[in-house]
C-alpha cells in the first residue's frame, strides 16, 4: 500500500479514484482549464481600459495569485483530496465554514461550463451565420461528456492533444507578430516596451481596475487541487503543478500581449471592435486565412478544451462533498472506469438548463463566476492561518502568515468591488446554501470534523 493510499485512508475514505495522473499531467491540465491563449478573446477589451498596458495587466495579475497559488500549495499538502477549498476549510477551519467554501466555489465551477458553452456558441454562429446556437452548445456538451465518462486516461490524452494545438498556434502568432514587426507591414507598429509601463498613462484607478481584470483572468489553476487523490507522486504534486502552471501561463499571456499591444501602434482605443481586436490584428499582420484559424483554435479551446477540465474539476468537487455527505449520496457513486460518473452526468444536465437560461447573459454568468471563486480564495487563506499557524503551531510565517494576509486583502479587494449583480446573485445563493446546510444539520449529516487519529505532520507540514 502506498503512502498515498494510507494518507488518504488515514482521512476516513477508501481510494475509489483512479491514481494515474503525474505531476506532469496536472500541469497540462492545469495549463489547458487556464487557456494559454485565453487573452485572444478579450485582448481588445483589457487594451481599452488598461491604456494599451496589457502585459502590465497581466504581470499585476501574476504577482497577486501566486499568494493564492501558495495558499493552495500549503493546503493541498496538507489534505491531498479531491474536494478543493471544501476539504481545506471544513478540516482546517471547521466543518460549516467548509460546507460554504464548497458551496461558493461550487457556484464557479457549475458555472464556468456554462459561460464556456455560451462563449463557444456565439463564437460557431459567427463562422457559420444563422446556425442554432443551442446545436452547437449541445455538440459541445456531448463530446466533453464522453471524453470524462471514457475516464481519466482519455482525459489526459484529450488535455494533451489540446496544449499542443494552443501552443503551435502561440507560435505561430509570435512568427506572425515578429515578421509583421520587423517588416513594417502595419504603418506605426515597431519594437518597444511601451505596453509594459507608459508613464503618461499609469495612474492609482487604473491599477487597481486592471487588479480586477488580471486576477480574474488566472481563474483555473485552482482546478488542479480538485485531481489530488488521483495522482501518482508523493511531494505534493497538486501544490508544484499550481505554481509552475501559474508561472507557464503568466509568460505566455505577456508574451502574447506584448505583440498584440506592439501591433496596434499606438491606438487610443478599439472602441466598437474590441471583441475582436486580436483576431483583426492577425489579418492585419498576415492573412484573412490566419485570421479564421486562430477564431477556429480559440473555438476549439474554449468550447471543448477548458469547458472539459471544468467539467472534470465540477465533477470531482460534488463526488467529495457528496461522499462528505453534504449533497445526495448517488453523486460519490463510482463508474467501471474509476471516475465520478453519477457527477460527471449530473454536471452534464446541469450545465445544458443553464446554457439555455444564461444565453445572452455572458456578463451575469462571469460576475457570478468570479464571485464564486473568490469568495473560496478569501476562505482558503483563513484556512491557511488557523489550520498551521493556530493548530499546528508553525513557526514559517512567510508561508503561513504573510502570504495568506496578503492574499485575502487582494482578494478581498476585487471581491469587494465587484459588479453589484454578481453580489445579489452570490449572496442568494449562500442563503440557498445556508438552507442545504440546515437540511443537513437537521438530518444528523454534518460535515466530518478532523480524524482524532491524523498524522500529526499532515497539521504541522
């Protein structure tokens, strides 16, 4: 039996998932439910309200979610199980305020399939006029749906097929941007570091507003933690991929960025055509023919990519609340291929009710989103001071202080100013959740408290 197998038993559980993912395919998972390309669709967007600064915009980014990443790392060593914030703050902190951190989180995770599906849906419309959106979301769904049932080997492959096609096509813009660059083929487009810092422009609001912008924009590494009791290594695996993931991404969104921002010489603004500002800049600098490939490949990252590694990470948190006894019982029910496959089906129905109520609606779906996730980050650092720094008496206040504080005031700081609908959406459904957690409590299935016989260097690691 591995020391994997007997930390997990020494939690109360039994291995029921598959253990096959490396720590190497965390990463690729990681990378893919982030999106390497993901600055494609909202580049134009982030340029007009960022003064032309995107790259800055995403190193800001960057610097406020590695505290979250830490807190992550510290957590996931500490718990290595498949239920996230859930896990971390029910057995760090106690087991309600676990029960919400589940709830909130769970809030972005059913959702982000769903703004997934819309975005895609809108985006196939565009390339082929007066389709049916909902053909296309459900083409979607399904495909996602089988890869997940078919287990965590085809997940794997799927992920890996997926990076590869982003990171040839990141390539590609790079060529693309340096030929266009180097040989004046846009009037005004030349080399420079403008886009990193124009001192003309930079100011307090604008900081604090491309804050909001880049934290929101990293939303997925945290997915990795949801695969812990499916992986093979010993050293925390879901910590290391969380870091190196977050760091990889970063580093593309600049690079890719910084051309896009070096192509638009020196515009004020995109104005009406910001939602597609990337995708012109392409043809502007090649071709129309490089222009409807990129829109294609983020198509297919978005719609089939990310929206898959949502649906698995959807599907792991409700299995480890529901085998915490906090959501029907049938959901922790294992398939033949060792995967979730009651959860897996069930975030399926859920995920096509929601596509046909939300389309249309892409701004209350992402406000709701990031409430969610946000709302989990802020639990998550608590969890971090009370589980190690108060119980386990630790004495690494950089990791176990400082990083936590600091994470939960930038957090906190976007939260707080967050769109006003997304704070009604999220504070119905706590109250939503306050009445699940009622039901519960009234039914004698409360959340399982801290095992009296855990290790004692899993509280003081």
């Amino acid at each position: 039996m591995s020391d994997q197998q007997r930390t997990l038993e020494s939690f109360g559980y039994q291995q029921e998932l598959k253990r096959s993912v490396s720590t190497a395919d965390l990463l690729v998972y990681g990378l893919v439910f982030m999106v390497p390309i993901a600055p494609w669709a909202i580049f134009g967007t982030v340029y007009d309200s960022a003064g032309g600064m995107v790259p800055l915009v995403y190193l800001i980014g960057l610097v406020a979610m590695v505290f979250t990443a830490l807190a992550y790392g510290q957590m996931a060593k500490a718990f290595p199980l498949a239920g996230s914030v859930f896990s971390y703050v029910g057995r760090g902190v106690h087991p309600v305020l676990g029960f919400f951190a589940g709830w909130t989180i769970l809030l972005d995770y059913l959702l982000i399939p769903t703004l997934l599906y819309v975005f895609a849906a809108e985006s196939m419309v565009g390339i082929f006029p007066g389709s049916p959106r909902w053909v296309w979301a459900l083409v979607f769904v399904a495909l996602n749906t089988v890869v997940n049932l078919l287990g965590i080997s085809s997940l794997k492959l799927a992920n890996r097929v997926f990076l590869a096609v982003e990171i040839v096509f990141v390539v590609a813009f790079v060529v693309i941007a340096a030929t266009a660059l180097n040989g004046g083929t846009i009037p005004g487009a030349e080399w420079g570091a403008t886009p990193f810092w124009n001192s003309s422009e930079v100011s307090g609001p604008l900081i604090a507003s491309a804050l909001s912008i880049a934290v929101l924009s990293f939303l997925g590494f945290d997915g990795i933690s949801t695969l812990a009791e499916e992986t093979t290594g010993r050293r925390n695996p879901a910590g290391r991929a969380m870091l190196i993931a977050l760091f990889v991404v970063a580093f593309l969104f600049v690079v890719q960025t910084w051309l896009a921002s070096l192509l638009a010489a020196g515009r004020e603004s995109f104005g009406d055509t910001a939602g597609n500002a990337f995708f012109d800049l392409v043809e502007a600098a090649s071709s129309p023919g490089w222009k409807t490939a990129f829109l294609v490949v983020n198509v297919v990252a978005v719609g089939i990519a990310n929206a898959m590694a949502a649906q698995a990470a959807t599907s792991r948190l409700l299995f480890s609340m529901s085998r915490d006894r906090q959501l029907p019982a049938f959901l922790s029910r294992i398939g033949a291929r060792q995967v979730p496959v009651a959860a897996i089906l069930v975030v399926t129905g859920l995920t096509l009710v929601l596509v046909l109520f939300f389309v249309g609606q892409i701004g209350l779906i992402s406000s709701l989103v990031n409430f969610g996730a946000l709302s989990g980050f802020c639990l998550l650092h608590v969890s971090v001071v009370v589980h190690h720094l108060v119980r386990g008496r630790s004495r690494n206040y950089l990791l176990h202080l400082v990083v936590p504080v600091l994470g939960f005031l930038v957090i906190g700081y976007v939260l707080v100013n967050a769109d006003a609908a997304a704070k009604v959406g999220g504070i119905a459904w706590l109250a939503v959740g306050a009445v699940v957690l009622a039901l519960n409590v009234r039914a004698g299935r409360g959340a399982p408290s801290l095992p009296a016989d855990e290790p004692v260097e899993a509280v003081r690691s």
